[in-house]
C-alpha cells in the first residue's frame, strides 16, 4: 500500500489530463506565469511515494509524566516561565524561559568543576557546555535583534542605565566594574549582576578560563543590539544593561538546585536534573515562539515570522546539543541511577515524557496549517493541486521573496525537528545498550529495521508540507524537460 502525495484530478479526462500536462511543462519554462484559476495544472504521471507510517506523535503515559515532572520540580520551573514582572515588554514570555536555560547551563558549570570523581571527563563536560552557553547566548541575541526591529516591541525592555557620572562611578551599592578603552578619554563603567552564577564563576580560578570565553561570547553576538545582558561582559561600548536579576531570578533559579530524590549518593543525579531543566526551559521559549509565528502569520507580518522561525529551527539544534550531554556521563553510574529512580521503559521514548516537548512538536507540524494563507489561496477541499500551482507561481516569480524565506524556514524547522528525534535515538542506544532501546519495537519483514518504535516513527514519517515538496518536484521536472 502507498500514500499519494499529491490527488490526481479526477474531474479530467484521462486525454485532457495528459494535454494538461505537456502545457504545464511549457508554462514552467516560459518563467512560470502569475497563478489563476485558467493556469494548466502539473502533470500527474510523476508520483511521490511514502510507507504508510503513523504520524501523530503522542506523550507516554500520565503516570510516567507525573514521575517526570514530579523529579524535575517542573510546576515550579513553570510558575517562573509564567511569571510576568513587566507586562508592557511583549517578549517577556519568549525571553524569560532562554534566560533561565543560559543561567542554568551556568549552574551546571558550577556543578560539573565541583564534581569529585577522579574519573569524570571534567575536561570534555566543560568543552560541551562552554559551547553549549556560546551557542545559548548566540540565540538570545537572535531574539533581542527581532525584537528591536518589530516598531511594536522596540524599546519595551526593562533595562537600566549604567552607573557612571563623567566617568566617574555611582556609589549606590551596585556592583560595577570600570574599564578603560585605547584612545577613549573617558573610561567606561560595566553594571554587573549581582544575583547570576557568572560574576562568581568569573572570579573562581578553576572556572575563569571558560567564563571569561563566555562572557566574551555576550560581548560579541550583542554587538547589534541596543542593550547587553549585564552579566560580567566587557560591555565596551557603554550600554545600558538588562534588568537580568528582574526578569531572571537567578536566586530564584539557585532554590531550585535540590531535586526531590538529592539523597541519592550519585553524583550523575544532578546532571541529569539539569539536562532536563535545561531541555524543558528551551522548549518553553520555542512554544512561545510558535505562538507569536502565527500570529504574526495572522497579521500579515511575514518577515518577522520567518525570523522567528529561524530561532525555533536554532532551538531544535540546541535542544540536540543538550540531550548529547548525557553521553559524558559515566555508564555504571547513570546505570545506578537508572535503577534508583526507577526509570522504566514503555512504548514511547523517555523524551515523550516531557509534554511541552511533545506539544512544541505538534506545533511546529500544524504550521502546514498556514501554507494557504501564507500563498493566498484556500486549499481545495477535494484534494486538488491548488496550493501546489501557488507555490509553483511564487518559487518561479521572484516578487514575493519574502514568502519564499518564511516557507523555507518553515520546512527547516520541519528538517531540524526530524534530526533531533533521530539524533536522540542513538543517544538513547548509546545510554542504555540497543536491546532495551529497542525493547517496544517490532521488526518488520523485508526492511531491516524497526520503524514501529515512537522515535522512527517521527524521524520516517512523511513530509509536514506536501504541496511544497510536490511544488518543487513539479518545477524541477517541467525545467528537466524543457532544458
């Protein structure tokens, strides 16, 4: 049995159909001319062709995410996501929960330097995580750069100016720093942060090489931004800094370092707390994104949209780079772990355990949703090649490039989703050995691998935007054909 990508038209002749086809490979080559209701349809002798495999992709059981969310403090985690201390700044809700993932990722420095096993890979866990924090603020300054450039966010963020008189600094109990720049008369004085892990980690000589690359890292990717984050960065050119220990909450952050089972003498409990804590704030951010695409896709604001989903696709790629920690932990001793916790396999992969990461997932398939709005066009309730010819109109005439951007970033996001659940499930054979990583899978015949299991179904399931796949395999054969 097969899946058809795309319904012939049935309402033809089998005769037109085919004339229907050779005029469309003409229309192709002439520079394909403005989309109408007269405009020949694509030929239908070419056929895309997936394995009818299932596509919703489900949480685990109730039982197993209260487990989840119990061990990860998560009500509480949210209760900070939600939190809303500056209701006139519409990017609280999108900046707040990745501000906690970069103050988290901190926390885990901090822990991983304090660790006392002689035989953890202390020096590859603090590689990982500088570039996890690099990578961490690089997005975060994606967002803030949006954010100035929509007229109806631009200026909203609570920030507060530096505390320097002619150069000369406040004596308000602020922790400041002063530095002087080559051939600039005046000095330049830096708030910093009193409540974030930075600051401490920069001052601690087994932690100051990689904060010192990080707070460097700030520097550099908010160079086009009108503000800095104010956490132990040169900030040579003088900003104003965010209110980070308004919006943040790092004291908030340090309460919730002891997880419910912290009596368990292991030291790889903690990681793996803060690897989850980390995965859950990035998805959070990521579905306040997708909230904020459509409606920005509702107002017509196209270029800001695709934007934001860019940073979603970055997202995906982080949230990779986050689960890819768990293969530095120490096997017997996540094994340990495993069994004091009583992490036991089911049907779905423990990732599905997270509900937000299940519900981003969902998100980021139903923006197929908005391919007619975004051409201009309904979609044909009887399965016909409308939206196809629409986007084979605008990939061939190149006035509205903006709507090809947005949907190329959407189908990115679609690619970068697809390679996270691949990537987790060798991640979650390398944790726990091929045999139960594979426990709830049934092999098919005549394959060669299992396709049954939730992470496979994710990964082989067919394309979310049909119409454009068909779109652009129908223009590259009229060209083929024309040439």
């Amino acid at each position: 049995m097969h899946v058809e990508m795309v319904e012939p038209d049935w309402k033809q002749p089998k005769s037109k159909r085919s004339s229907s086809s050779s005029s469309s490979s003409s229309a192709a080559v002439a520079a394909l001319p403005p989309f109408d209701k007269k405009s020949p349809r694509p030929s239908n002798n070419l056929r895309i062709l997936f394995p009818p495999i299932p596509s919703e992709v489900t949480p685990a059981s109730s039982s197993a995410c209260s487990a989840y969310e119990h061990y990860l403090r998560l009500p509480e985690l949210i209760r900070m996501f939600e939190s809303r201390n500056f209701p006139h700044w519409k990017s609280e809700t999108v900046l707040k929960p990745a501000l906690i993932g970069l103050e988290l990722t901190f926390r885990f420095i901090s822990t991983v330097l304090s660790d006392p096993r002689p035989y953890s890979n202390c020096r590859e866990w603090i590689n990982c995580l500088e570039s996890l924090a690099v990578e961490e603020v690089l997005a975060i300054a994606r967002m803030v750069e949006n954010e100035e450039e929509g007229p109806d966010m631009c200026g909203a963020a609570p920030v507060v100016e530096l505390s320097r008189v002619d150069g000369v600094l406040a004596r308000d109990g602020s922790s400041s720093e002063v530095w002087k720049v080559p051939r600039e008369e005046s000095p330049v004085v830096s708030r910093i942060s009193k409540e974030s892990l930075l600051p401490r980690l920069l001052s601690w000589h087994k932690s100051e090489g990689v904060a010192r690359r990080v707070a460097c890292a700030v520097e550099c990717a908010f160079m086009r931004c009108s503000y800095t984050l104010g956490i132990g960065e040169p900030n040579l050119m003088g900003k104003p800094n965010l209110d980070y220990d308004g919006v943040c909450r790092p004291s908030e952050i340090q309460l919730l370092k002891r997880n419910p089972y912290d009596q368990i003498d292991n030291h790889e409990n903690q990681s793996l707390y803060t690897i989850h804590q980390l995965v859950e704030s990035w998805t959070w951010c990521a579905s306040s994104l997708l909230k904020r695409i459509l409606e920005r896709i509702g107002a017509g604001q196209f270029e800001a949209a695709e934007r934001d989903c860019h940073i979603v696709e970055r997202i995906w790629k982080l949230l990779v780079e986050i689960e890819d920690l768990h293969l530095l932990m120490d096997p017997e001793d996540f094994l340990k772990l495993k069994n004091k916790l009583d992490i036991r396999s089911e049907d779905a992969a423990f990732c599905f355990r997270s509900t937000a990461l299940v519900e981003m997932a969902r998100a980021c398939k139903d923006l197929r949703h908005c391919v007619p709005e975004i051409l201009g066009v309904e979609a044909d309730p009887m399965g016909g090649p409308r939206v196809q010819e629409a986007a084979m109109t605008l990939y061939g005439n190149k006035a509205e490039f903006r709507l090809v951007h947005l949907l190329q970033a959407m189908q990115a996001i679609e690619a970068a989703l697809k390679r996270f659940f691949f990537a987790y499930r060798q991640v979650l054979v390398m944790m726990v050995g091929s045999l139960e990583a594979r426990e709830s899978s049934r092999s098919r015949a005549g394959l060669g691998f299992e396709v049954d299991d939730s992470l496979s179904r994710v990964f082989l399931e067919p394309t979310y935007f049909p119409s454009l796949d068909a779109a652009k395999t129908f223009l590259w054969e009229s060209l083929r054909r024309g040439v």
